[in-house]
C-alpha cells in the first residue's frame, strides 16, 4: 500500500511542523496524538514509544494522558519489550480512563506471550464478557487433556513404560486387563473402537495411580508409566483423569505386521514376521476388515507368512494371532477401495458466526477522529462568525 504509506508520512510531517512552530497551541496535544497514531500505523514502534512518553509528561493535564500510555505499551509489546509494555499498560489498566479494558486485554496478552499462563488467565477474565478472544485463550489453558497411544508394542524383555499424556490433571488412576484380540473384536464387532471398549465383570491384572501435579499445568506433558509387563500378550490400558478417559493397546510379542495396500483394488496383503528371531511366520491367524464395509475377511499367513484379503473397502483394520498370545496390530491410513461417499450421513454444518479479530488501534482510531471532527466543527463555526461581520461591514 505504498499510497497509504506515503500519505501516512506526509501526514506525519505536517504534524511535526506544526508541532515544532506551535508547541503551546491549544490544539497542540490533539496533533501529538494523532502525530503518534501516524507512527503506530507506519509500524515504527521505536519512534512511537519515544513520542508518546514525551507528550505524556509534555500534556500532563491533558485528557490524552491514558491515551499516549496506551500507544507506549503498543509500541514497546511490538518490540518485545515486555517487562516496559506491562508497566505502560497496567498504568492505564488500573486507572478508569475508556482505554482502561483496552490495557486490560493487552496486558492479559503480554503474559500470554510471556508463557506466563496463570497471570494471563487472570487479566483475561478481567475482559472475558467484552472480548471472545479473551474468553477462548482462556478455554485453552484450562483444557483438560489426558491420553495414551492407541497401540504400544513391547518385545519380549523390553522395558514396558507407556506414555501418558497429559494437561491440566492432576490425578490418574490406570487399570490394566490381559485380553483376547479376537474374542475382543467378536464381541464388540467393530475392530476400529478396539481400544475404546468397557471392560466389566473382568479382573485387571495391574492397577496404578499416579499423581501428576496440581492441575494446572496449563501446557501439554507427558509421564512414563512403568507397567512392568513381562508375559507376551494383549493388554488393554484404561486411565481415568478427573472425568476424562482413555485407553491404549499395548502388546508384548515378537510378530510384525508390514502390510501391501493397493488403494484402487482395495487388496491388502499381509506380511507376518518375527522381529526377535527373524523371518516369516506361517500359519498365523488374521483378521482384517474395512471401516467402510465392516465385512471380515479371516485366514492363516501360508509358509511365507503372507494372508491376502481382497475388497477391503476404507481403511484397513488388521489383527494377526499367533498361538494364545502373541499379537499383532495394524491400523491403515489409505482409503481403500470404492471412493468415499462425501455426501452420505454428511450433515449439513451450521454457518459459524464470524468474529472479528480484535484492533488494537480501534480505540485510538475513533479517539483521532473524533479530534478531526471536533477541530473541524470548530473551525468552521469560527470561519461563518468571520463571513458574517464581513457582512454587516458591507452594509453599512
């Protein structure tokens, strides 16, 4: 907008002149603020801190005072100067000037920058009812979170520590079920919930809780939880958090799945290895089915440990059982088959409300204009007085 710049400037160096050959004009305070709104808008925020902390002591007694403050912490939040920008703003945020919620939201803002959620929370609900942003920032830090890995696989005499990951709880308590995969899916008839199922009348083999802070960690972490897992087998991890829950699959067993897709045909082969001794594994049970279809499709791996499955339709869901206790899993990302059918159970979304991103400058754009105005009204109000003592003069 090279037009706008240039007008910009223009603009700011009428307003020097002025300034410079009438210092102690009655109007003089109104034409440094709207000098500084000129700098703000270049986007020269050394120049707008340097100015507006000089007007403020030079119009002490002026009704720009909190105004001129506002535009120093603007100028020094720009720059990164964090520690200058909260104590111009919380000058202003404190006092009952009409910037005052302006200064509030800002300084809520310059914490958040700051990765100081706690404090930013704090200024934030002060504006909470005015601002939506204020409300979703919020939102976000308090955001309870906790969750697991939907599948974890273990060697046989690995170290079995999960992953838990976690924000804004305090408290987890974590059972752990020896299962069946293929007695599991034969229930539950959906392979794709596997680890979302509800476990009831069935004994854990292990059961934890854990500590995990105050609650208010306001960021995502993770924790190591040991689970001590030496049998090879299935196990289904529940964890409850608060009133949050989730689950995990963690399998100890040698088998490895490396799996062929060929998304037009929709064939799926499956390759079954041993990880811990080498080679292929015949003769192992699997299962695979497509989300789409739900159709499954079972058999035994042949001597070089492949199973085929054709017409798998979506995306592939593949479980493999070798003896009583040795699994393996695999979840494809590929859509398979037919094309998806977007129009099928697509309901129809709600038109979002569209929220304006908030302006910062809104408060000293309509202040600037209402000085233009008055200025104008005035000048013209002194201009027709004049006009008509021309007048009566003539008359006469």
């Amino acid at each position: 907008q090279p037009d706008k710049l240039d007008m910009l400037a223009r603009t700011a160096d009428m307003l020097t002149k002025f300034l410079t050959l009438y210092p102690n004009a009655s109007l003089a305070d109104d034409a440094a603020f709207s000098l500084a709104n000129s700098f703000l808008d270049l986007r020269d925020f050394e120049t707008v801190v340097r100015l507006t902390l000089r007007y403020a002591e030079r119009y002490a007694d002026s009704k720009l005072v909190s105004a001129f403050q506002y535009m120093t912490a603007l100028g020094y939040f720009w720059q990164n100067e964090f520690d200058a920008a909260l104590k111009s703003a919380r000058a202003v945020a404190e006092g009952v000037s009409q910037d005052r919620e302006f200064a509030q939201y800002i300084v809520g803002q310059i914490f958040h920058a700051q990765r100081k959620p706690e404090q930013a929370i704090e200024w934030y609900e002060k504006v909470a009812d005015k601002y939506p942003d204020a409300r979703e920032c919020i939102d976000y830090f308090q955001e309870k979170r906790v969750a697991l890995d939907e599948v974890t696989v273990f060697r046989p005499g690995e170290d079995s520590v999960l992953k838990l990951t976690y924000r804004n709880i305090a408290d987890v308590a974590l059972q752990v079920y020896r299962v069946d995969l293929m007695t599991l899916y034969l229930r539950e008839k959906n392979l794709s919930t596997i680890t979302q199922v509800h476990l009831a009348g069935i004994a854990p083999e292990t059961e934890l809780d854990l500590s995990l802070g105050d609650g208010k960690d306001y960021v995502e972490k993770t924790r190591d939880v040991a689970l001590d897992l030496t049998e090879e087998g299935a196990y289904l991890v529940i964890c409850r958090g608060d009133d949050l829950f989730t689950s995990g699959l963690v399998l100890v067993s040698p088998l490895q799945l490396e799996v062929q897709e060929d998304t037009v045909s929709g064939r799926v082969r499956v390759n079954v290895l041993d990880a811990v001794e080498g080679g292929y594994r015949p003769d192992v049970h699997v299962k695979a089915v497509g989300s789409a279809d739900g159709k499954l499709k079972s058999g035994e791996t042949d001597l070089r440990g492949i199973f085929v499955a054709d017409d798998i339709r979506g995306k592939a869901t593949v479980i493999a059982r070798d003896g009583d206790a040795r699994y393996a899993f695999y979840r494809g990302e590929k859509w398979l088959g037919a094309p998806q059918d977007r129009t099928v159970g697509q309901r129809e979304m709600p038109q979002q409300s569209i929220q304006r991103k908030m302006d910062f400058k809104q408060n000293l754009r309509m202040q600037n204009e209402m000085i233009q105005q008055g200025n104008f009204q005035q000048f013209d109000q002194l201009r027709r007085q004049k006009q008509k003592g021309v007048e009566v003069q003539k008359a006469f």
